[in-house]
C-alpha cells in the first residue's frame, strides 16, 4: 500500500505525517513509474481544481491508473454542482439546523480537516459533510433565509491557504487519520485487494452474528483480502476499497442504500449491489417480475386506493397484506375479515400508494434456499414459530423464531432449487435468501431476499467454514474480472 499526498508546490504540506510520501502534481502526472504502480491512494492536495486543472488531472489520472483518488473525480464534479450540494438528505438536514441554530449570523463558514473541525460541537456536522464529499480539506457555507440554515457550497481548501493557527489542530486530525489501519503497513507483502464490510453493531436484527461476521472476516483473509469492519460514520472511507459486503439490513431508505450507490460509482465490487435492493426491497415490483417469469406464487393482487373491493375476491380469504418495503416478517398483516383487510390496507395506504395482498397458505415451514451468482450455497427448513403463523414474532425489540432446519442441498427437493435458481434471475447475480412453500409437489415462490441471514450455528451447519470461503471466492473472481485483472 502506497499512500501520497499530491501537491502543486512542495511546500504547500508542511505537515509531515509519518509514512505518507509526498508527491508533487507535475511527478505524479507526468512520471511513468506512477503508472506503473498499484494499490496507490493519492490524496489530492493541489491548488486547483476546476475543470483540466492539474489537480483535476490528478484524480482523472488516477482513475485511469486503477488509483484510488481522495477526492476522486466525481466528488469534485458534486461539489462543484450546486443541485447536486443542495439536495441535501433528510439527516444532513436535521443535522444542519440542530448544530447551527444558535448562530445569530446570516452566513457561517466550517473548515472541515480530515472529517473534523477544531470545536467539538460541530464535529457530527463536520463528518456527515465529510461523507458526503470526501476530500481531506474542506470549507463548507452556509446562509440562513426565512429562520433556516442552507447549505449554499462546499470546497477543497489548497493546503497552502490553512490558517497557520490552525495547523497544529490539522496535523493531529491527519496523524489520526492516517493512523487507521489501512495505512499501517504491517504485512510483508500487501493484500492485493480491500473488502470493507458494512456492520451495525447496534442492529436488532442483523443478517449475520457475531460469529458468522468473524467467519466472513477469517475466509476473506484466507482468500487474499485485506478485510476491514466498517460502519455508517465511515462512509467517506469507501474509496479506499475494492469491494463492499453490505451485512446490515438493506433498504432503498436508509444509509445502506448510499453505502451501495456510492461504492458502485466509486468502482467496487458491492455485494448487495443498489439494483438488488430497488428489486427485493420492494415486493410490488417482485410481484409483478414473479408473475411476468411465470413463476408459481400465491394468488396475488397490487393493491391501491381504487381496488380495494376486489382484493378479497381475488385472493380469498384469510389474505396477508404486505408493506412494499417490509422485512424480517415485520410491516405483513395477515386479514381474517374484508373489515379487517380494509382497514390494514387503509393503515399502509397512508405511506405508500401501493400494496401487495396475498393468499394465505399455512404450512409448517418455508424452505430458505440461499444463491450466490446463480449458484445454491445452503438450504434450510425455517418453521413456524409455536401458535403462530410466520417464522418470527416479534415483540417490540425482541424477537420470537421457529426452528431452523439446515439442510444438505442433495436433500432439498430437487423443485425447490430449481424453482429459486428461476426466482433470483428476475432479481439479479448477488446473494440472495428464497423463500418456497411446497404443497404437494408445487413449489410456490413466496419472496426473493437480498442480504439474506446468514448465521453461525444456522444457515451454516452443514457447509461450515465451506460457506464462508465460497461466498469469499465469488467476491474476489467478480473484483478480478470488473478490474480486468489476472489471478496471480
């Protein structure tokens, strides 16, 4: 791992930090060596940036070489886009007027240094702008209009023009930055390529357990990864990688979603890439991919505002009624009466405009088929929780499961493999979970899931470490083939 700093002038970083080469811009464009060099994160300090500067040339550059430019080309171009500084999210929103609403004037100014800034009471404000537009050097402005802050622009600061009473505070937030692990060059020879997996500690429900994550961390090593666990605050990190294996729960609402939009954009292999979440996540548009393959699933009718009369006719009852977005058995109601159906649909017609109804089929349980790129891993019965009619119960943030029964995959009927090998090619190639009810000998596709569970002790018992190691040896063919590279 080689690390640099980029700068127009030699003295323009007069900050010294251990183990990071400084480079000037003119070398770094114009030297071959530069080209020929791999795993290089360049950090992009130049005086300018404006369109076919030097400094745009670096990140440009860096791109082409397979480099990893902090900030890369499109985080400039964002900057520079006042739509795109503007379209703030909802979080970055409450954020802004929570940290600024004590500020009397019109206009604020926040110097942002390696994601922080030199009073702690903005440092939240300071690392959400900083994973928004990763660059080390930051100046963010603010105007306030009709009682509310906006963000008016953001943009890299030369190093030459931080105040000299700041460059103390600069130096430490760098050290600390590049005191990170990946920075550390503590291995012989390199890994070759960088996996972050995205966790959330502080998740009641994640896809995967403490043990099944160590295990995913353990194969990623043994294939030739450098594996770091990362979290929501280090969204700016992610143009350190090569690839990004999502482990916490998935939805186009949520932070998941930028995770795998950004890292798609940035050229990681993403593992659950944004596509897969827009199609599982959502089970109108699974309904209608089912129906348009001709797959066998429950009767099943797209609910609005105009059809409700006909849902009972159409599915029968009892029915089940879905939340588009819904996930782990939550935000799924299942309807005895047209009363009752009418008056859930009316409930989830307040925040979504369509519905999915169901025909309700009981059975003891529902076989899980797991599927990377078109390929089985596992398969598991998972039954019904005791007296109860889904596989979780939920009881505020605690949950209730029914048994899981893994089970070898030369075990499984052989329908049910077939039948969910045809389910995830509506979806995609990625990692799925598919859920099948079998009747009789009729297999019926009841979901098809991105970021599906895999737990130790569970989804796991039958390929052990085996899992792990498959799914491991998948990522590193897909990274090797999007960089158009050669196994060693």
């Amino acid at each position: 791992m080689t690390t640099v700093v980029a700068v127009s002038d030699i003295g323009d970083w007069a900050l010294h930090v251990p183990g990071v080469e400084v480079v000037l811009a003119k070398d770094y464009l114009s030297d071959p060596r530069w080209s020929e060099l791999e795993g290089v994160r360049v950090f992009n300090l130049c005086r300018r940036y404006r369109y076919q500067s030097e400094g745009y040339y670096v990140s440009l550059l860096a791109m082409a070489r397979g480099h990893t430019a902090i900030p890369n080309l499109n985080t400039l171009l964002e900057m520079r886009s006042r739509t795109m500084v503007r379209a703030v999210d909802d979080e970055l929103e409450e954020s802004i007027q929570r940290t600024l609403r004590k500020i009397q004037s019109a206009e604020f100014v926040l110097s942002i240094y390696f994601g922080e800034n030199l009073a702690k009471r903005y440092a939240p404000l300071a690392q959400r702008l900083f994973n928004l537009f990763p660059a080390p050097l930051l100046r963010a402005t603010f105007n306030r209009t009709q009682g509310r802050w906006r963000l008016q622009r953001i943009e890299p600061i030369p190093a030459r023009l931080i105040p000299e009473a700041h460059l103390p505070f600069v130096r430490a937030a760098a050290e600390r930055y590049f005191a990170r692990p990946r920075y550390q060059l503590r291995r012989r020879r390199p890994p070759r390529f960088h996996l972050a997996i995205l966790v959330d500690a502080k998740e009641p429900f994640p896809p995967s357990n403490p043990g099944a994550l160590r295990r995913f961390e353990k194969a990623a090593e043994k294939i030739g990864f450098g594996v770091d666990l990362i979290g929501r605050d280090d969204f700016s990190r992610l143009a350190e990688f090569d690839a990004l294996f999502i482990r916490t729960t998935t939805n186009v609402n949520h932070y998941t979603f930028r995770f795998a939009q950004s890292a798609q954009v940035e050229g990681l292999t993403v593992i659950d890439d944004p596509q897969s979440i827009i199609r599982c996540g959502n089970k109108v548009f699974l309904a209608e991919a089912l129906l348009r393959a001709q797959l066998p699933t429950p009767r099943t009718v797209v609910g609005n505002r105009h059809n409700l009369a006909e849902i009972v006719k159409a599915v029968g009852l009892p029915c089940v009624l879905k939340y588009p977005d819904s996930a782990f058995s939550q935000g799924v109601h299942k309807c005895a009466s047209e009363e009752e159906m009418s008056e859930k649909a009316s409930g989830i017609l307040e925040t979504s405009d369509l519905f999915v109804a169901q025909e309700f089929m009981p059975t003891e349980f529902d076989w899980r088929v797991g599927v990377f790129g078109d390929e089985p891993l596992y398969a598991c019965r998972y039954h019904m929780v005791d007296k109860h009619w889904q596989i979780v119960r939920h009881h505020g943030q605690k949950a209730e499961y029914g048994k899981i029964e893994p089970v070898p995959l030369d075990l499984v009927p052989p329908g049910v493999v077939r039948t969910a090998l045809r389910a995830t090619r509506c979806v995609g190639d990625g990692l799925y979970g598919v859920d099948i009810k079998r009747i009789g000998r009729k297999n019926f596709v009841m979901e098809v899931n991105d970021n599906p569970n895999i737990d130790h002790g569970y989804e796991d018992s039958v390929l052990g470490d085996e899992l792990y190691l498959c799914i491991m040896r998948g990522l590193w063919e897909r990274v090797l083939q999007h960089k158009g590279a050669r196994a060693r």
